[in-house]
C-alpha cells in the first residue's frame, strides 16, 4: 500500500528560484555565480531544465566552474550511479529534467 507524505508547499528549509532557461551567454554567467552564494555553498540541489541537452551543458558548465554537478535525464546510462552520488557525498547539484526527479 503505498505511503501519502502531506506537507506545505512553503517550506523554510528549501529555497526555490525559478529562472528562464533560454540558452544566453547571460545565464552561462548567472547560474554558477547564483550556485556560489554563501547561503547555497555546500548544499544539495536540482537545477531543472527542460532538454537534456541543456541539463549536459549546464552540468558541464557547473563542473568547469568548481561545482560538483551531473547531468540527470530519463535515459541516461548510470543514472542509479549519479542518484547515489547526489543522495550520498560525491555530487551537490543534480542537472535534470522535471519529469526524472
């Protein structure tokens, strides 16, 4: 029997912030420095984007920045592997799709 979790949506431990996607060299620079603030540093996250294309280039672009980030999507090979090391010590930032998390 399945198990029903009720909670709020507004929830002081989670910080949300909801950004266009659009591919531009603006968002190359807002996204990792958005990730650097101090009140984020060292914090698990999810940053959903709507192509897998853009959540490899968005993983890339958070690795050549200091991040620890992988990409996230359906059909990916490993992607067990990449959950365990998001839930676990290895990987901060999970680049996904909305429909894989």
């Amino acid at each position: 029997k399945p198990v029903m979790f009720n909670e709020p949506t507004v929830r002081p431990n989670l910080y949300y912030e909801v950004r266009n996607m659009t591919a531009n060299p603006v968002l190359d620079e807002a996204l990792p420095e958005l990730l650097g603030q101090a009140h984020l540093k060292e914090k698990k996250g999810i940053v959903y984007c709507p192509y897998v294309k853009d959540c490899v280039r968005f993983a890339a672009l958070l690795k050549r920045t200091g991040h620890r980030a992988e990409p996230y999507y359906g059909k990916m090979e490993g992607r067990d592997e990449v959950y365990r090391a998001w839930a676990g010590d290895e990987c901060d930032i999970l680049v996904a799709t909305a429909s894989t998390v």
